[in-house]
C-alpha cells in the first residue's frame, strides 16, 4: 500500500492539487479499513497523519505551489488531516473493542493473586522469642550497634590484658580517645545492655534485649560474622541459679516443645560467675561424628548463661551483697536453626526466594 501511494506521489508533478489529496485520501481510508490490530493501527498513524506521513508531506509542499493556489491546497489538505484524525479514532476504538485499550489490562483474564511479603524467618524467631519471655513477665529493650569499648568490654568484666579479650576482637571504628587508642566498635554481644539497663533503672528488672552482633568469625554451616542474639536478664533480691534454670527450661519447652532435651554444662563467661551453656538436642543426627551440623557431639550449643558477676553488679551501681541475678545470651540463628531443622546457617543471609518464602 505504501508503495501504491508513493506511486501517486511520483506522479503529483502532472495532477491537479485536487487530485494528489483524493488520492491520498483513497489509499488511507482503505489502508485504515484493513488495520486490524494495535500494531497496525500505529503503523498506518505513521505512514498516513505522523510527523513525516503523507498529509504532512502535502502540507510542506505548499510553500512550492503558485500563490494563487497555496490557500485553496492548504485549505483542503487540512481538511483531510482531520477527516484522517476523526478516521483514525474511530477505528481505534472499533480495535479496543475487539482487543481492549492499548496497554490496559484484559479484564476477561483470571486474576492473579498479589504477592504478599512477609518477615525474615530471623525476625519471626526473635519475635517468637521474646514473646515466650514476655509471657514470664520480661519485657523488650533494644540497643546501639556501635557501641563504646567501655561498655562492650570494661562493664562486662574484660578489661584490655584479659585472656578472653581475643576472642571478642572484631571490627572498630575509625576514632581514638585522648590516649590515642581506638574506643568505639560494632559490638560483640548484646551483653553491654546490662550495664546500661542496670544504670537507668532500679532492682527488679527482667529484660530481654534482642539485636545483631558483630565478630571476625571464620563463616561455616553453624557460624556467621554477624548474627541476631537476644540477652536476657533478670536482677533482684534473692534471686538463684535455680530461677536461672527454671526460666530456662520454660523457654526451651515454649520455643521448642516438650520433647527437645536440653543440656546444661560449666561454662566461663567473665561477667557471669558461675556460668554454663545450655545446649539442645542435635536435629539432623543421633550423634553421628559425620554430621556437619553438631559434629558428632549429638548437642547444638544455642546460649551462654550464668549468675551476673558481682563486679558487674558493682559497676553499675548495685550492691551485690544486696542483689543478684541471672544473664544469659542465645544465638537466634541456632535457635531458627533447630526448630525448622536448617542444616546451614548461611542459608538465611543469600537472599535466596525459594529458602525465604518457605516461612
């Protein structure tokens, strides 16, 4: 059909004014009248009423027409621009009809269920975790990220030449103190918050303090350099180790179900004494020295615990012949590990779907 008009075009030189417009007009109607989808709609548009269409081309052509015939061609070649337009639109909405507006969204289709997003499985279990405590009568306090050396290490009884200083070494920030030293890090544990907890408020307290920790850890299946932990602890008068263990083994049957074992073993932490690690039962093995979970041992470590040392208790202002109390420490991402049965904790920080939207 193009090459029809063109033809017409080409023969423009020896036909009146007249003539080239109704030929124009012609050979579009008929081409408009077989346009059957979107795609050929835009592409008669082009051809026929677009920046260098047909009727365009007419109009441009006026200034090389005799000036006595430059108003009447204009005048008409307008006239078929919008006969064409009005055409155009008519045959638009005859398509959309047929097909629906161009873009628009087919109504006759089935529908598609949005897709809902939903918490990180980390956040589920810390929530899960919290609420199990809450329900003994613990309430939540959150707490800096970058923390001060004082608090992450001095008021937890690890002064700079302790042994288990090394350990806790991890990733500082780019600031020194008068003696030049560095004194500012992204903390270790969520530990420090005894002591800024113990010195805001007054005997009994019960708190949990969940958030994310920072260490320079070599990464495998169960040990990440940045984790979730939620520190737990409670200070009042009399309190014993029996409260320690008691609170505990509730928290184990509420998060974990009456038939998980749990394990309790001396520990060392400097800012309990005395301390343990609770342990529960291994998911994935019954004690097999291949299993690369456990390794063998049948036991999955997921909390540090202890009676709060006296000199902490001490630093932040409590007379520990006075108050005692319990502390304890729990990785969320073992315990998300034991209770849905994931055998690498990597899995949770690829942001992987498949792993994801499983929870």
């Amino acid at each position: 059909m193009a090459e029809s008009v063109n033809n017409l075009n080409g023969d423009s030189a020896e036909r009146s004014g007249e003539d080239r417009i109704a030929a124009v007009r012609d050979a579009g109607l008929v081409a408009l009248s077989a346009s059957e989808t979107a795609d050929a709609l835009q592409e008669w548009r082009n051809q026929y009423i677009g920046r260098s269409g047909e009727v365009t081309l007419l109009l441009r052509g006026v200034g090389s027409l005799p000036a006595e015939q430059r108003a009447g061609f204009g005048q008409a070649a307008n006239r078929l621009k919008n006969e064409l337009e009005a055409a155009y639109g008519q045959r638009e909405a005859a398509i959309s009809v047929l097909t629906g507006p161009i873009g628009a969204i087919d109504v006759s289709l089935p529908g598609r269920s949005p897709a809902g997003g939903r918490l990180h499985p980390i956040t589920q279990t810390i929530r899960e975790i919290t609420a199990a405590f809450g329900a003994m009568g613990f309430q939540t306090f959150e707490g800096p990220e970058v923390e001060f050396e004082g608090y992450n290490f001095d008021a937890m009884n690890i002064p700079s030449d302790h042994p288990a200083r090394e350990m806790f070494d991890t990733f500082w920030l780019d600031r020194v103190d008068e003696d030049g030293n560095k004194s500012i890090l992204l903390r270790t544990h969520t530990s420090p918050m005894q002591a800024r907890i113990m010195e805001t408020h007054e005997p009994p307290i019960r708190v949990v303090v969940p958030g994310r920790c920072y260490r320079y850890e070599a990464t495998d299946a169960s040990h990440e350099w940045h984790f979730n932990q939620v520190e737990v602890m409670a200070v009042d008068e009399c309190i014993t180790f029996a409260d320690l263990k008691g609170t505990l083994y509730e928290f184990a049957r509420r998060v974990f179900g009456p038939e998980r074992k749990v394990r309790f073993r001396c520990d060392f932490f400097p800012f309990v004494e005395p301390g343990v690690d609770m342990s529960v039962d291994c998911f994935n093995c019954d004690g097999d020295p291949a299993c690369r979970i456990c390794r063998g041992s049948g036991w999955l470590e997921i909390l540090g615990a202890g009676m709060v040392h006296p000199e902490v208790l001490r630093r932040s202002g409590y007379d520990p012949n006075k108050y005692t109390g319990f502390a304890a420490g729990m990785g969320v991402e073992r315990v998300a590990m034991l209770k849905h049965g994931i055998d690498d904790i990597r899995h949770f920080y690829t942001n992987d779907m498949r792993f994801l939207s499983q929870f």
